[in-house]
C-alpha cells in the first residue's frame, strides 16, 4: 500500500516534494524537541489542487496527514507522533501573496506565507498587519490561524481569529471550501471560518485566508516601566488603558529574572537601565496617529503620573527606533534564552486581569514548598491577562529531576488557574502535550461538542490524530 500510495503521491507533486529518511526529519522534531515523531513521507505541495489530490489519496488509503507551517509551534501539534503511520505535509512551499485590496483594507495570502513576509506586503501597501510575535520570521499564516495565534498586539487589535475573515480550507476528503470572503459582516449561519481557526490541524487544511488590514500607525513609541511590585501592575495598566486609550498596542509583563535570564545569556543586549533589580518590568507601546513627538509627549505624562502614584518605581521612554527595536528584542528573546537555559516547565495560562498578581505570589509559593529551588520565569500579555507562567530546574538538579517534577507540578499550576475561573491555554494551544490537561479541565459537555464537530467533518479520524482531542 506504501508503495502504492507513494507513486500516486510522486506523480501529484513530482518526486523531488515527497520526501523520506534524512531530507524529511528536519519537519519531525517540534521547536521545543519535546516530540520526534517520524512520518510515512512529508510533502510539500504548491497549490490548493495538489493539497485537494493529496488528501483524496490520502483518504482513499486510509492515512492520516499532519498540517506543519513553520514548526514553531511550542505544544508539538505540527509533527507526527511515534507510529510513522501518518503523512506530513508541510505548507511553506505555498507562499505567494494572492491579493491586497487597499479599499477594503484585506489582504489574501497562501497558508504558508511567513508572517514576517505578510507584514512587509501590508506596510508596502501603505497598511498595517498587526499580528506579531517572536517567531514572526518563521511562523505561518496557516499555522497562525491553525493554532490562533495571541502575541503582541492582541490588547488593541484581537488575536489571529479576528483578524481573519476568510478561509480556503481543503477537507480530509479533498473537497474544497472556497471561504475567502472579505466581509466584515455575514450573518448567514454557522460560522465555519471559526470552526477552523484554532482546530490546530483536526478539521481540514488551510490553504489560504483573506486577513484584515489596518491604517499604519505614523509613530510607535514605546517604554519600559520597573515595578516594585506586581500588585500594582494591574493599576498601572488601568491608567495606561484610560490615558492611552485604544492607542495602547503593547502591554507586556516581564519578571526581573526574566530580563537578567536574557542579559546573562546575550550579554551584548541591551537594557536601558544600569541593574535589573527590580521584581518586575512592564513593555509597553502606543501607535501614534500623528507622530513621534506627540506619541512620546503623551507617554511622558502618563508615566510621570505613574510613577508620581508610586506604581512604577523607574521609567525609560525609548528615543529612537533603534532604542525602540532593543526594548522589543529583549521581550522576544525571553523564550530563545530560556531554551539556551535547558529544558523548562512551561504553561501558557489566561486569568481574568483582577487575579493575577494573587495568583502569582500563591503559586509561587506553593512551588517552592513542594519543589523546592524550582526557578519560575514569568512573562506575558498583561494586558489580555494571559501569562507564560515558566518553571525551569533547581540550579542544581538536571533536566532529567525536572521531568520528574513536572506531572505534580503541571497540575498544581493549572488547578490554580482553573480554581480562579482562567485557562489552561491561552494562545499556544493544546497540541500533542496538552492532552489530558484538556481532559481535566473541560467540561464533558464541552468535550462532547469538540467530538462531535470532529466526527462530524474527519468521519475517518484522519486529520492530525493525537492532537487536541484527548
Ligand atoms: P506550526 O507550528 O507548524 O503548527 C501549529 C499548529 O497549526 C499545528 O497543530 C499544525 O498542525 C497546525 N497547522 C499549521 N499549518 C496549518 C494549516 N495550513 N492548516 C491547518 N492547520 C495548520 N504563539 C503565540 O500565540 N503568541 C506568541 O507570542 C508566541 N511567541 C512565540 C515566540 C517564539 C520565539 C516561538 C518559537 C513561538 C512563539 N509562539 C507564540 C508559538 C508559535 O509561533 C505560534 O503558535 C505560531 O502561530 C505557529 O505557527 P507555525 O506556522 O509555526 O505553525
């Protein structure tokens, strides 16, 4: 059958985009090398027709197939697991950007465009493409909407889900869905589009997305705050919320260990301050609509009344791009100097805003009592009140100790966050490794719907098995 469906495989794409043995294991460790799964093949098609045939076939013989953008994914839903039954196919050769109507402000892209690469489209149209994260030069829109990415700039302009409003999708039988409308407004039923953003991979295959753009922003100004503490962090995001307006675009908390953790381990970034003692450190940015002057005028008064109410103990505005471009280097480099670190415990948790700063002291106490020496490397997006809630080893013990620790010490964070009414995911997802969490958490009722839409569009069970649904 292998053979079989290898020749039908070869003559849909050309050989050279079926790849095995050493060309295709590059696409079977995930980002975080948690998972090496292995894969019949991995595929690479160039158009939405050879993705249509691939899964006829794929279906015909019963395979199942993993959607893989850019494998940054950090919860391993973009590679296969350990049977090598399934086939993977990889989106990046499909990368043209089809459309940009300046008018309607969207533009239409392939799955496997890079973020990065649709951002640069968008501003060269004179628009603005607000999603943006760390893996940015990596990432895809595919895997973008397939996991519904978070990042940035949720706080202002919603996460990858509102930004998209409309999908192709091939579905596990090979049929086509031609959703890639550019309406802002469709009430005319069940909203498929959204069944598909966030199934990470279980329900069809997205070929391409018409995505929302956006009025440049004619400065970016940013700041980074030192707080004393974190209870305060929720006031001064208040007064940054009511001073700024729905001109704030970034509101990021970082722990001091987290910005020591980045300057120990790249000495040549970067702060604007001469030590980093402080507990805790907040990001913040605001778009502009007039320019750089004003956009750092308006943040001088509102950090001067911040830090006269006593809610940031030191403030540095950033005075040129360069400046500008540092401060955010330094927030995107948290997870790459964590990895340098070793392995680490990681939970990607969302929390009403109100919770967090209890939630944090409670938990890290919690912790220390049960796993003594433990190091929690805390950052996140404050202002959606989603927390990367890290946990790496005693600096003594080895990544093997912190295995060990990680079923019990998993389990007392997110029982924290569930207790306080949060999530156990965010914005990464559940993929392969946050499986039984989802059975933990969900309500039946709510895992009973998931199966039945998963029924209901992959009869067979061929799309992404392992993945999402425990
Ligand atoms: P992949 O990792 O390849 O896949 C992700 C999931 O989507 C998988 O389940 C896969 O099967 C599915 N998928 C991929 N393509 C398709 C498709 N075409 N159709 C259907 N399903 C598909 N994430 C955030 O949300 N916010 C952050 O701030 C953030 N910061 C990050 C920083 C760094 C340094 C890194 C390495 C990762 C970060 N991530 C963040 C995680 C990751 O970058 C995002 O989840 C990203 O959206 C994944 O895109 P990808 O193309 O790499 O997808």
């Amino acid at each position: 059958m292998t053979d079989a469906l290898l020749q039908e495989l070869g003559a849909i794409l050309g050989p050279q985009h079926v790849l095995t043995g050493e060309a295709a294991a590059p696409y079977l460790t995930d980002w975080r090398k948690l998972v090496r799964g292995r894969a019949r093949f991995v595929l690479r098609p160039g158009s939405t027709d050879e993705v249509a045939a691939v899964m006829r076939a794929c279906a015909a013989h019963g395979v199942p197939v993993v959607p893989q953008g850019g494998n940054t994914g950090q919860v391993a839903g973009g590679v296969p697991g350990p049977d090598g039954g399934a086939v993977l196919l990889s989106l990046a050769r499909m990368n043209r950007v089809h459309a940009i109507d300046t008018e309607n402000d969207t533009i239409t892209v392939e799955a496997g465009c890079v973020l990065q690469a649709v951002q640069q489209a968008a501003e060269e149209a004179g628009r603005l493409f607000p999603l943006s994260l760390g893996a940015e030069g990596s990432c895809t829109i595919g895997g973008n909407l397939g996991s519904n990415a978070g990042g940035t700039q949720v706080l202002r302009y919603g996460n990858a889900r509102e930004l998209c409003l409309g999908l192709e999708v091939v579905l596990p039988d090979g049929e086509v869905w031609h959703g890639l409308r550019g309406l802002r407004k469709d009430n005319s039923g069940y909203d498929l589009r959204d069944l598909f953003i966030g199934s990470e991979g279980t329900l069809g295959i997205i070929t391409a997305a018409t995505l929302k753009l956006f009025p440049l922003p004619a400065a970016r100004c940013t700041a980074l705050a030192a707080l004393g503490s974190i209870q305060g962090a929720g006031r001064f995001l208040g007064r940054c919320r009511a001073g700024f307006n729905a001109a704030l675009t970034g509101f990021e908390l970082m722990s001091g260990a987290c910005l020591r953790l980045v300057t120990e381990t790249y000495p040549q970034q970067r702060t604007p301050f001469a030590t980093l003692d402080a507990p805790w450190y907040v990001l913040l940015e605001i778009s502009d609509a007039e320019d750089e002057a004003h956009g750092q005028a308006r943040l001088e008064t509102v950090l001067g009344g911040a830090l006269e109410a006593g809610e940031i103990s030191d403030v540095a505005v950033s005075q040129t791009l360069s400046q500008t471009r540092s401060l955010w280097h330094l927030r995107e480099s948290i997870t790459l100097a964590l990895a340098e670190d070793g392995k680490c415990i990681k939970h990607d948790v969302s929390l009403p805003a109100s919770t967090i700063p209890d939630f944090v002291e409670h938990t890290d106490t919690a912790l220390q009592r049960q796993f003594q020496g433990v190091r929690s490397f805390i950052f996140g997006h404050l202002g959606d009140g989603n927390l990367h809630y890290n946990v790496a080893r005693p600096k003594a013990a080895d990544d093997a100790a912190l295995h060990a620790m990680q079923p019990g010490l998993s389990e007392l964070v997110h029982d924290a966050v569930h207790a306080l009414g949060g999530s156990i995911s965010a914005e990464q997802g559940i993929g392969r490794i946050r499986t039984a969490d989802l059975a933990r958490y969900k309500q039946p009722v709510e895992l009973r719907l998931m199966r039945a839409i998963k029924q209901a569009l992959d009869p067979k069970g061929l799309m992404n098995p392992g993945v999402l649904l425990p």
